[in-house]
C-alpha cells in the first residue's frame, strides 16, 4: 500500500511541472520581445495611445482624478488619453430634436443687407424766435383807448394797437412846430440860422420816430400842423397776439411790455433726440411730422439746428426743425411726433436680427446653429442698428445661421453646460494640481489676449480694450469693455498704451481682468483680498 501511495505521489509532481512548463512558454509566446510582462496595463496602454491627462469616473459622473483612484463601489477611474478629451473652452450646447421643437427655436441667415436707420422722436411747436416781437413803449404815459384787447387776436403790420396820452409827446410835438414856424420867419435871414431851425425841426421829429410813432402820424403832423393829445401806437409786425398785458386806462412805464406777438406763419419744430442717436443727423436734413390733431396729415420740414447741450435727466439733446405753418394748423406747445429721412449706408453690410443678440453688458453674444441640434454662442462686434437689424463688424460671417427666438433658453442651456464643465477635467496642457493640491478642474480656465487701451474709467474699475484675436475663446479682434478684478489694477495704466492681461469668467458671459501688465513688461497681479482668492490668482 504504501508503495503504491508513493508512485501516484510521483505521478501528480510530474503533472503539476507538466502545467507550469506549458504555461510559462504560452506566456514567453505572447510577451514582444524587450518588454517585461509584468508592466501594467495602463502603462502598455499609455505608450500606445499617448499620455495619459486624467481619469475620469466609470459611471459617468463628473469627478476626476489626476491620479489613479477607485470610485466608492470599488471600481477604478478610466484614464483619457491626450487627443481624446474634448476641448476645454468649448462651448457648444447639444439640445436634442424634440427640444428644439418645445422651445420653438428659430434661425435666421445672417445676409448682406443695405441699412436705412430711421431715428423717432417727440416733439413739441415753438413760435419762431426770430418772429417774436414785443410792444414796450420807450416814453411814460396812459393808455386812453385798446384796438387790439384780447389775446389771440390776430393783427397786421401798421394796424393801431392803443391811443395813448404822454406829456412827453405833446412836448415834442410842441417843439416841432416851433422850428418849423422859426424856419418861416428866418427866411431872409443868414444860412446858419436857417440851418439851426431846420435841425431843431428836424430833431423834434426824429425823437418822435424814435418813440415808435408810425410814419402815419408824423406825416399828419407835418401836413396839418396840429397838436394831438392822443397819438396811435401800431403793430411793427403781422402775428398774433400771445401775451396781452395792456388795459385801458392804465399808466405804463418806459420799457413795460404790453404785448407780445408772433409770427405763426412759420413755426420750431423742438424733437428731444437720444443722444446715441445725434450722430445719425445733419443740418439740412428732412423730417416728416405727425400731430395728434390732424392724424391724417403729414407736415415735413428741415432739420436747422442742433443744439449744443444735453440735458442730464433725460440724455436728450434738443433738434430744431423748420417748417411753413400758412394755413396756421400748427399751434405753439401742441404735441407731434417727428420721423427723420433714413440715411441709406453706401455698401450692403453684414446684418442680424435684433433678436438675436444677447447683450450682457460686456460682449454681445449670437448663438450660431451648427446643425445637429448643436448651438455655439459666438461674440459679436455690432454697429448700427436700423429697421430690426444689427450691423455685424466681426465675429459672423455670411451665411451663418443665428437664433432668432429661444435664443435666452439655449443660452441658459449653455451657461449651465459651462457650469458644470468647470467640476469636469482640466485644461489640456495645465498642470493636474494647483501649489495646494486642488485639482486645477475647480479653477476657472483663465485667457490671454494682448491689445491697447482705448479709454478707462477709474472710478467704476473698467477698461476699453482693443485686442488681437483670443483663440482660446474663438474671439476675432475687437474692441470691448472689461471689468477689472481689483480696480487698483488700472491705476498705472493711461490710454493708448499697448497691454497684456489675463481674463476669467467671473459670471455667465462676463469675463473680468485678473492680470494686466504692459506689453512687454512686468506683470501686475490685484492683491488678494483672502486665502482663497490667492489660490484662484495663480498659474
């Protein structure tokens, strides 16, 4: 027995070297040649497929790891590879077909187009400043008799106005008729007497003309050779009367008005124009008019002046416009609205909907449809906008298509896309770990661009950048406002000089400046207001 347990003891030992022998050459087969068979998987894989950037968790969820980890089921990280993570200033949104049509999205053709800008106003009628005319006598007296007692009522040139009685007048009339009976009697006389008497004649009328004592009377006076105790005041133009302050038998002073009077024949136009609109506007430019109380008709006048202040409460400048009143439809203070003639642009121009911008108060933004349900929000350099339509000077070109409605919704689809893309993997090229060990994912992705200042205001912190191309954010070349992080950056800046300067997205489509430095120069960093904000600071 024990024999026999000995030789199957024999037996199984010479299987079992059987099978390792069998198995090390099946492994020698497999193993290329130079390469241990040990080494892990990930490195086999990472010399085949490039360098590994980071590894992202198994069951989809957006976490991360620089390093190699096991998620909290036990399963580990799966590694991405270099050229196989998405771009990470991407910002394309997908939104599926059935979306598309619950959102109602529509997409206009950005096309060449010939842009005639309309500017629209409110307006009131002024009497013509040059019309205006004013009854002040220049002597003291009474008023003895009222032609003209109401206001409103309409008066032509020469027409009588009032009687009055001044001491003052009948002197002079005395004294001209002393000269003129002195010239008389000095006929035989020498020259110069006769010279002196006619000054004297001629002196005591003159200060009667100068007094407004029309040609009428005077000429009475000559003829007849009589004192008048009550001489007419008449109207030195055609008007109507707006202000009447004359009553019968009141004592007026020199210089006191009794009536003022305008000529309605033509009438101001006064528009209040928003200032972003005076650019759009010239001296001799036509307008057309509407009033509330003629809706059906139509008046059209010149533009005559542009007045050279703005009013601070309402950012509007005031425009004059002249225009015939004959028929005397027009009627100072009444209400109109005014519609300055468009001004055609030479050359057809790159154009979108006003719909579809999306201003954020730094950049205006388009979202351009890809195709696919896919949407990029693009930054736009807009001019004019005129009729519904924007003028695009950079960042669209022709053809493209660009969301009309629904735009704020994808926008909002996109803006959340970009949230969470900040939780995902860092940017290809930047280290995995900040100086603290925090996964560089949590840091907004911060972009270079170079430019020269344009403008600056200190005291809200920001800057008027005119930069070069950023392809990090596929930005053409424009110019733009910006915010600075902290505005002591700004302060050794001065307009015109050429900058460097890092921006991060502070919010959705507002980026703000966390470095500026001159071109060339050294770098200027905002001091950090806390630990953490210092974390965010650096590269």
């Amino acid at each position: 027995m024990k024999a026999t347990a000995g030789f199957i003891a024999i037996i199984a030992m010479a299987a079992a070297f059987l099978a390792a022998g069998y198995w090390w050459g099946s492994a020698q087969s497999v193993t290329p040649a130079g390469e241990s068979p040990g080494l892990p998987e990930a490195s086999k894989s990472e010399g085949k497929k490039g360098k590994i950037l980071y590894y992202r968790n198994p069951m989809g969820h957006p976490d991360t790891s620089p390093v190699p980890k096991k998620d909290s089921m036990g399963m580990d990280y799966f590694p991405v590879y270099e050229g196989e993570a998405p771009p990470s200033d991407s910002s394309v949104v997908k939104i599926s077909t059935e979306k598309i049509q619950k959102l109602g999205v529509r997409t206009e053709i950005a096309a060449l187009r010939e842009l005639t800008r309309t500017v629209r106003a409110v307006a009131t009628v002024q009497a013509d400043e040059r019309r205006l005319y004013t009854v002040a006598p220049k002597f003291e007296g009474w008023i003895q008799r009222l032609y003209v007692n109401s206001t409103g009522q309409a008066v032509r040139k020469g027409d009588a106005l009032m009687d009055v009685y001044s001491p003052e007048l009948i002197t002079a009339q005395h004294e001209y008729l002393i000269a003129k009976r002195g010239i008389q009697s000095v006929e035989g006389s020498g020259l110069e007497v006769r010279a002196g008497m006619q000054r004297l004649a001629e002196n005591a009328l003159q200060r009667l003309h100068n007094w407004d004592i029309s040609e009428t009377d005077l000429q009475t006076l000559q003829q007849e050779g009589k004192i008048k105790r009550y001489l007419t005041l008449r109207s030195a133009a055609s008007g109507v009367v707006l202000e009447k302050h004359a009553i019968q038998g009141q004592r007026f002073t020199p210089g006191e008005i009794l009536y003022q009077i305008a000529d309605l024949s033509s009438v101001w136009m006064l528009a209040d124009v928003f200032e972003q609109d005076l650019s759009v506007l010239r001296r001799g430019q036509s307008a057309t008019i509407r009033v509330d109380a003629y809706p059906d008709k139509v008046f059209n006048g010149k533009v005559t002046f542009i007045y050279p202040t703005v009013m601070p409460e309402t950012r509007t400048a005031k425009v004059r416009i002249e225009l015939p009143n004959n028929e005397g439809l027009l009627k100072p203070a009444m209400y109109g609205r005014v519609e300055f003639a468009s001004i055609p642009s030479k050359d057809k121009v790159l154009t979108v909907p006003d719909s579809a911008v999306l201003d954020t108060g730094t950049r205006r933004l388009v979202l351009v449809d890809l195709g696919e349900g896919r949407f990029e929000p693009r930054t736009v350099k807009l001019g004019i906008h005129a009729d519904g339509y924007a003028e695009v000077l950079g960042g669209l070109q022709a053809g493209e298509a660009v969301v009309v409605s629904a735009n704020f919704l994808i926008d909002a689809e996109s803006n959340l896309k970009a949230a969470l893309g900040g939780f995902g993997h860092p940017p290809s090229g930047s280290p995995a770990e900040n100086e603290q060990g925090k996964p560089a994912a949590l840091l907004p992705a911060s972009h270079h661009g170079e430019g020269s200042i344009e403008a600056m205001d200190w005291a809200h912190g920001t800057i008027t950048i005119m930069h070069s191309p950023i392809a990090s954010l596929r930005w053409p070349a424009m110019t733009m406002d910006f915010r600075a992080k902290d505005p002591a950056l700004l302060r050794p800046f001065k307009p015109g000089q050429k900058i460097d300067f890092d921006i991060v997205e502070e919010s959705a489509g507002e980026y703000v400046i966390i470095r500026i430095q001159p071109a060339g120069g050294n770098l200027l960093v905002s001091p950090p207001a806390n630990p953490a904000s210092s974390d965010q600071g650096k590269h």
